[in-house]
C-alpha cells in the first residue's frame, strides 16, 4: 500500500497520534481529525539518499503544513506548490520572512499563518504556539523579536504534545522553554555543525549528545532524532545518540524514525 493510502485509511483513537517518517525533519502527524506536515521535503531525487516516500501531487488530505524556516529541505518550492494544489483548503504556518516564497509557489495570503513566538493558536483538537530556534542567531524580521526566521513549534494534536525544533543548536533559555511546554514527543536534530562543514556554508544543528541532553534535562517523555539522513555530506550516525542515552540518561526514551514508517504514540491518561 502506498503511503497516501496508508495515511488516509489509518485511524487514530484519542490520546494517539500517528507519525509517519519523511526524512531530514520531515514528518506526518495524524489525530483528532486532522493531518499535519512539518517540513516535508518532496523533492531533488539527484541530492537526497533517500527516496521520496510521498510525491507532493499526491497530498490531497493535509490540513496544515507546518515549516520551520525557508531554508529548502524544510521549505521546498517545488513541494509547497504541490501540496497547495492538491490540497486547496490547506493552511501553511512558517516565519514571516516566509511569507514571498509562499506566495510565488501558489499559497494565497489567507491560507498562510505567520505565529509570532509564544502566541496561542486553538483549532479544536489542533493547538499550537511557536517558540524561537537559533540557526545560529535568530535573524528576526526587521529586528522584532517576536517574528525570528526560524522557529521551533509547540503542538498539542489529539491530546498529546508534540516539540518539532527544525534547527537549531542550544541558547539561554531554550531549555526552559521546552520544559514549559512538557512534551511528550520531542524532533531534535542532531547533525551536529563543525569548522569543515562550516567553511562550505553548511549552517550546523545540536550535536548528537546536546539534544540527548536537552531531552533529559527538558523532561521529554519521548525524543526522536532528526536531521541525520537525508544528505552523506551533512549527516550523523544515530548510533552515537543512542550509545549516549545508554551511557548516560537509560531511562530516556526514544526512537529512530524512517522514511515511510508508522510510529504510534499513545498518551497514558
């Protein structure tokens, strides 16, 4: 069964969410009624070592698809298009600094939210509120601190709460927000950043053991790693985060997510 069909078809009881994995910080979420996307990257078969698990044309049934800033494997052109199209009720949340390359690939201004950090959005089942992510700085738009071009969202989806970071690597503070929050599900990436990747543009993430880290000290019930698949130049072994764990925090649970595969969460209420 292809994915679109195993999507669709998959029925979710409350205090569940089913994910399904994308690659990069790519992921499906479905409850409550609804089916979110956050950083679907769709495209560039020639870049990617993996395959695309879903093609853009084909996601008629998303309600919101959630990016984490413009860079292109979180915010795609070629997939936004698509999904615009195929699914014309959709909304699309993203940084302000987003909002021009929404609108060339199709998205009209009242389908598309702009959250600024720490504001509370409530559609029934489906809440969420953004928080700041640093990659490295926070780049905001025209120096609002609400309005940073990269984010980090908050989601509580059929009763569960779910931390999706995108990128970022650690500041003051960031701790103790997702600490607020108390997710049950964190996406952390860990692709780590280094001089040599660096000096070739390439904007690093967590190391592997800072986001074991965050996780442990934030309180995270369940942490998936993201951001070590996609690209061979711009990858991490998630062995490294698992051999952390079991060093230092076993109780800390996680899971390693693959393209295409169903995960289920549920709450214990």
């Amino acid at each position: 069964m292809i994915l679109k069909e195993r999507i669709e078809r998959f029925s979710v009881p409350e205090n569940m969410v089913a994910i399904w994995g994308l690659g990069q910080t790519g992921v499906v979420l479905k409850g409550g009624g609804y089916i979110v996307y956050i950083d679907p990257y769709l495209s560039g078969e020639g870049k990617r070592a993996l395959p695309i698990p879903i093609r853009p044309e084909e996601i008629s049934h998303v309600h919101f698809v959630f990016h984490t800033h413009i860079h292109t494997d979180h915010l795609d052109p070629k997939t936004v298009s698509g999904i615009a199209k195929a699914s014309p009720m959709s909304k699309f949340v993203a940084p302000l600094n987003c909002h021009k390359v929404l609108n060339e690939c199709g998205v009209p201004d009242e389908r598309i939210i702009h959250p600024p950090v720490g504001q509370n959005f409530d559609f029934g089942s489906l809440k969420f509120y953004a928080i700041p992510s640093a990659h490295y700085g926070f780049d905001e738009v025209d120096g609002k601190q609400e309005f940073p071009s990269y984010l980090g969202y908050c989601i509580s989806l059929n009763g569960v709460k779910i931390y999706h970071a995108g990128d970022t690597i650690l500041y003051d503070g960031l701790e103790e927000r997702v600490r607020q929050f108390a997710p049950d599900i964190a996406f952390l990436p860990i692709n780590g950043r280094d001089y040599y990747r660096e000096k070739r543009n390439i904007v690093g993430n967590l190391i592997f053991w800072e986001a074991a880290q965050l996780a442990v000290n934030a309180g995270v019930k369940l942490v998936i790693p993201t951001h070590w698949d996609m690209f061979p130049h711009n990858s991490e072994n998630f062995a490294r985060f698992a051999d952390w764990l079991y060093h230092n925090a076993r109780n800390q649970h996680f899971h390693v997510l693959h393209v295409g595969e169903l995960f289920v969460y549920a709450k214990e209420v």
